[in-house]
C-alpha cells in the first residue's frame, strides 16, 4: 500500500506542478492592461482561471479510472473542474462523459458506452484517492456497494472502506459534506438527466436531496453553458452557510 500511496504522490505532485504553471501564466495575462474588448475578455477569463486553480491545488482531483477503448489504454483522474494544459487532460472534470463512467462503475459491469456514438469503453479499475494540502492520505480500490445480510440476518447496504470514509468525513461542522467523491450510479443518473425533463426527487430529511439539486444545477450549467446561464438559475436557501457553500463548492 505504501508504494501505491508513493507513486499517487508522484502523480500528485506533477499535477500540482502543472497547476503552479498555469497558475503563474495566468497571473501574468490578469495583470495586462486591456487595450479593447478582447483583451479585457483575455483578462477576465485569467481572474477566472487563477481563482479557479488556486481552489483546486490543494486537492485537484478525488479518483482515478482505468480504462481501454478503440484508441487503447488510458488512465484519468478526476477532479471537480477539469484542468488541462496544450490540449491535454490533466484532470478530467466529473461533468464529462468520462466522469459518468467513474460514477457508474461500481466494481460489476465492466464494460460501458459513452457520448453520442456510443463508443464502447471497458473498465480495468476505479481508485478513490483522498487528499489533504497537496499530500495524499489514503488510496482505496474502488468495488461495488450492495445490499448484504450481517450477523443479525438483517440487511444493510455494504460500501467499500473509500465511500463509508467520504461520506463520514465532516473535517468542518457547518459545511454541508461533498458528495462529488461519493455519487454513486442512482444519484449520478437523476443529476445527468436531460435539460427537458422535470424532476421532482423525495427522500428522507438529510438524504442528500438539496446536495444532488445543486450538483445537478452545476452540470446543467456545464453540459447546456449556450442554453442555461447563471442568471438564469434561482436558488432559495434557509441560511447564509448554505448559499456560501452553493457558490463556492459548485459555480
């Protein structure tokens, strides 16, 4: 385990490396003057970008997919924004197509099909990796969760040691947990759902409905961006902490 943990850290800091890259360039392009529209767009696209990369550096990523399709073999990490540098995925955002397949993979099927020409992909492997400040703290191999019996013939739903740590990770007491790490097929599913359809999802108080409404309205905005704006989008929250963490964590 602890060479596995070693070479995620090496992963991690050349990821972190591009980041700083990146983040230096930007830095640069944010502080030009604009000499006309363009260029201000330029600029703005910068402040963006930097603010963007700065959230991400301590933790840009939360998995990894091993997978093979007609183009060969190919591994991926995903993150809750993509980033990437000269054309190539650095991380790959959990709103792509390539995020569905981490989601959907839960240690059975094995073989799947992504975008709108159906490309067939299989799965070798799914890898939860948690980090703290730009170290990584655990790395599990990701199976499935199902509904089991235990010792007292009753049955409860089995996850894995990655998902039961995410979903009882509560680092700050009046944040709302992130669930990106830990969507799993079903949620994943109502969130990925068409601009056309009208959802309307129950479930018991504190069962993650409001956090999958808001992880639905950040793909919308991501997958339908020339259809659905921000302004578009209205959001009645019961407090401050809540609307502090819709705009931060998600938009």
């Amino acid at each position: 385990m602890q060479d596995i943990i070693k070479k995620e850290q090496e992963r991690l800091d050349a990821t972190i490396s591009v980041i700083d890259e990146l983040l230096e360039k930007n830095k640069q392009n944010m502080n030009k003057t604009a000499k006309d529209v363009v260029e201000a767009q330029l600029i703005a696209y910068a402040k963006k970008e930097v603010k963007k990369l700065q959230d991400m550096r301590p933790n840009p990523y939360f998995g990894r997919l091993d997978f093979e399709d007609e183009f060969g073999k190919e591994t991926i990490y995903i993150g809750k924004k993509g980033i990437e540098k000269d054309g190539e995925l650095i991380v790959v955002d959990w709103r792509t197509d390539l995020g569905r397949l981490y989601n959907a993979y839960q240690g059975v099927q094995k073989t799947f099909q992504i975008g709108k020409e159906n490309r067939p992909v299989t799965i070798h492997g799914k890898r939860g990796i948690v980090i703290k400040n730009g170290k990584v703290i655990k790395v599990n191999d990701i199976g499935k969760s199902e509904i089991i019996e235990n010792d007292n013939g009753e049955k409860v739903k089995y996850m894995d040691d990655y998902l039961k740590e995410i979903l009882t990770n509560t680092e700050e007491a009046h944040r709302l947990r992130d669930i990106i790490a830990s969507i799993q097929a079903e949620q994943d599913e109502i969130i990925r759902l068409p601009l056309k359809d009208t959802i309307i999802v129950q479930g018991a108080a504190g069962s993650g409905k409001s956090t999958i409404a808001l992880h639905r309205i950040s793909y919308l905005l991501y997958q339908y961006h020339e259809q659905v704006k921000p302004k578009d989008i209205l959001i009645l929250a019961p407090n401050e902490i809540f609307l502090s963490y819709t705009v931060d964590e998600h938009f």
